[in-house]
C-alpha cells in the first residue's frame, strides 16, 4: 500500500512537471525565435532545463530512499501541496490588485507562511527518521511540489488569461524594462517568475528545512 501511495505520488510530481514543459513550451512557440529572448534565448531555456531536472530528480529521490524516509517525503509532499496553494493565492492577488503597498504586506504574509511549511517539513523529517540531515531534503522536497504548483499557475495565468498586447515584432531582443513591447515584457516576467519559483524555492526550503531541524536535533537529545 505505501509502495503504491509513493507510486502515485511520483507519477503524479512527474505529470505536473510534463504539464508545465507542454505550457511552457507553447508559450514560447516558435522555438526559432526563443535565442532571441534575454542572455542569448538562457531566459526561456532555463525554465525548460530546470523542469526536467525535476523529472530526472523525482524519479531519484522516489526510487533510492527506503522507509522511514519516504514516509518524511511523503509528508512533505502535502505540505508542500498547502504552500504551493498558498503561492497561487499570493501570485493570483499580486496580479489582481492595484494597491503596492497592500499586495506587499498581503505577499509577505503569505510567503512567511510558505516558509513555515517548509520548516515544518524539515522539521517532521528530521523527527521521523532520527536523522538531521533529511530536514533540507525534506525542505527542498516540499519546496519543489510547492514550486510546480505556483509555475503552473504562472504559466497557466499567462496562456489562458487572454491574450497578451499586440506587437508587429513580439520577439524582438528585450534589453529591459524600459526597452521592447508590452507583449516581450510580459513573457519575459513569465519566465523569470517560473524560474524564480522553481530553482530559488528549493534552495531556500533546504535552508529553513536544515534551520527547523536543529530543533528536532535538540528535541532528541
């Protein structure tokens, strides 16, 4: 039963991250032209690369580890589920409101509570299996399910919320904010936002996953 639960759980990772490559890669259609984004085309592959060193990674973690340490990942798969909702709430009011200074302080509540549930991982990890070292692989763990979740919502909010601005050259080199067409800038923050979620997330669930389990250590001792 746990065998087929951990089965589950993998196919469902490795779908959502096929979920997002097809998303992604219909965004960034004609392929031809993504060498012509930002750092020679790096802005619209990065995503791509990183989305399947996620599959390559689920199918590692998933296959290598044995009990008590499935049981740790597992966990963290659902709290990482309720942060990665808690990352579409905060991407879907970012998006929504016109107020800077309430979407700033409604972000940092949501984020610190992302973080909370990523420590928590690392926490109950760290607890579970009598060993401090899986609190940053139960972090990170919890981070990545959290990280696919919010680029999907991304890239999801990007293909399917209407079309972006007309532009006759929407591929033209982008070389910053104040340069190129509506259409380029928006597909830029896409990108750089997908990619925010998915490769700085996990460094940053490490982290807080390794500070929380310094409590568990102290805990057992």
């Amino acid at each position: 039963m746990r065998s087929g639960a951990q089965s589950m759980l993998r196919i469902s990772l490795i779908l959502l991250a096929l979920a997002n490559l097809a998303m992604l890669g219909k965004l960034l259609w004609p392929w031809q032209e993504v060498p012509n984004l930002p750092l020679n085309g790096a802005t619209g592959i990065d995503p791509a690369v990183i989305l399947v060193g996620y599959i390559g990674l689920i199918f590692w973690l998933a296959a290598t580890f044995q009990e008590p340490i499935q049981k740790a990942l597992r966990s963290a798969s659902l709290l990482g589920l309720m942060a990665g909702l808690l990352l579409v709430a905060e991407i879907a009011f970012k998006s929504q409101t016109e107020n800077a200074a309430q979407a700033g302080l409604v972000t940092k509540v949501l984020l610190a509570a992302v973080a909370i549930l990523w420590g928590i991982s690392g926490l109950r990890g760290a607890q579970n299996t009598g060993n401090g070292g899986i609190g940053p692989l139960a972090g990170m763990w919890s981070a990545m399910v959290s990280g696919l979740i919010a680029a999907a919502a991304i890239l999801g909010q990007a293909l399917f919320s209407g079309p972006l601005p007309a532009s006759q050259d929407p591929w033209r080199q982008y070389e910053g904010l104040a340069v190129g067409d509506p259409a380029t800038q928006a597909l830029v923050y896409t990108l750089n936002s997908t990619t925010f979620y998915l490769l700085v997330g996990p460094l940053a669930g490490a982290a807080i996953g390794l500070f929380f389990s310094l409590f568990a250590k102290e805990k057992q001792s």
